[in-house]
C-alpha cells in the first residue's frame, strides 16, 4: 500500500470521514489526486465514497450492521420496554446490559426523574446523557470491535462492586426449562455478574428467543424477577417456562392478540 493511501486511512480512523478538500490540504496534494486515491482505495473496499469525500468501510458495515439489529422485531422491542418501564416503580438505580431491547428501554426513560443508570452500552449511555432527572454510570472496560459496548475484567470487576436495584438484561436464547444463553462468552459472563448485583432481575427477550439455547448459559430464570417477552410467543413454550417456576411477563404487541 502506498504511504499516502496509508495516511488517508489513519486520517479517516481518526476523524471518522473527511472531506477530498480536507485531505488535500493535509497531505499536501491536489483535490485530483485525493479522488483517485479514494477511487483505489474504494475498489479495494477500504473505504466507502461519500459526497465530497469518504468514510472506512468497516465502519459504515458496522453502523449499518448495529442498525440492522434495532430494527429486527422492532415491535417487539418496543412492546417489552414499555412493560419493564412498568416494572421500575420505586427502583432507583437500574443496570441495563447492552442488547437493542434495552436500548429500546432506554428511549422510554428519558423522561425519568431520580434514576441512576449504569449501563456498559454506548448507544444506551449516548441516550441518556442529556436526561436531566437521571444520573448515568457508564461502566470502564475494554471497548469491543463488534459491538458498540464495553466488557472484560475491568467492567466485570466493577460490576462486583456496584448494587441495583433492578438490572434488565438480555439473552440470545432462552431453553424450554429457562436456561438463559449467550453466544459471546465474555457477555455471558458480564451479564452473570450484572445479575449478580442486582436486588431483581428481569429478562427482556422477544419470542423469537424462546426455545433455543446458545454457547454459554449465565442464567436461570426461575431464579430472577420474570422474563418479559411479547405475545406471539407459542404458548406450548410459555406453559414450559412457567412449569419450570419462571415468571413470564406477555407484553401486548397487537391489541387484537391476547397472549
């Protein structure tokens, strides 16, 4: 790779995109020689073309990837936030984990007064942080390449150390007997120690969760507050959960559709 094609990413990894005339002026070329740069460095799917300039390619699949997550059951979602917002009543510090369903959350707290939030989510954290009745903890840790959250044994050693009131968490599956899963083990242990440290624990996952299992298995459900999932779940699954002593909380998603 040429040098200058070098500097133009270190640029772009620096600042995010730049502009064909803010890379000529700081590398010292003409306007000319930055198009047919980026043109190179775009046909060897490094970069991504904007208008006027360009952005790395890795981060455009990475924040289309992550938008692609918030929107899958976006109903759902957003059905299960609205019953665990019902479920805070006199909680005053809540821990939420870094899933899209508590993101979904997160949008429905704005509003709150007198709530600590700590969160290991970026996006959750960038959420909130203009909220005025709430206080926002955002956990230390090593930030992940393929998720915009933080994690490892700074965070996890943290986690030790701080209590909640309610912590609402994700799963990536969830077993006929309430086994809930994760397919990342240091999630998994995370979400295990923010568990941990909270008084309740609610599961927030939509019914396309249900009756699958995944790598590592952090959690069992009749051991915490409920799971919230929505009402399209197969109710052979629920009659399952509920016999294996989980508390499971329907969430109306269509008003016709009684769970």
């Amino acid at each position: 790779m040429q040098p200058r094609h070098q500097e133009i990413l270190e640029l772009l990894r620096a600042k995010g995109s730049c502009g064909v005339d803010f890379l000529a002026r700081r590398l010292g070329v003409s306007e000319m020689t930055i198009r047919r740069d980026l043109q190179t460095l775009g046909e060897e799917t490094r970069v991504v073309r904007t208008h006027g300039g360009a952005t790395l390619a890795e981060r455009v699949a990475f924040e289309f990837s992550f938008l692609q997550r918030t929107q899958v059951n976006q109903a759902a979602k957003q059905a299960i936030a609205a019953a665990a917002a019902r479920e805070i009543v006199k909680a005053r510090t809540l821990m939420l984990d870094s899933g899209t369903t508590t993101l979904a959350l997160a949008e429905s707290l704005k509003s709150h007064t007198g709530l600590t939030v700590i969160t290991t989510s970026l996006p959750i954290a960038s959420t909130l942080q203009f909220s005025p009745g709430i206080e926002l903890l955002l956990l230390g840790g090593l930030l992940r390449r393929d998720a915009p959250d933080l994690g490892g044994p700074l965070t996890e050693a943290n986690l030790e150390n701080l209590r909640a009131d309610v912590a609402f968490i994700g799963a990536d599956a969830i077993d006929a007997k309430g086994g809930v899963y994760n397919n990342a083990l240091p999630v998994g242990r995370m979400l295990r120690k923010m568990a941990d440290s909270a008084a309740r624990v609610f599961v927030l996952a939509d019914s396309s969760k249900l009756g699958k299992t995944g790598l590592m298995r952090f959690g069992q459900l009749n051991r915490w507050a409920a799971l919230i999932t929505d009402n399209r779940a197969d109710k052979t699954q629920l009659r399952s959960l509920k016999a294996a002593g989980a508390t499971v909380i329907v969430a109306p998603l269509d008003p016709e559709k009684k769970p």
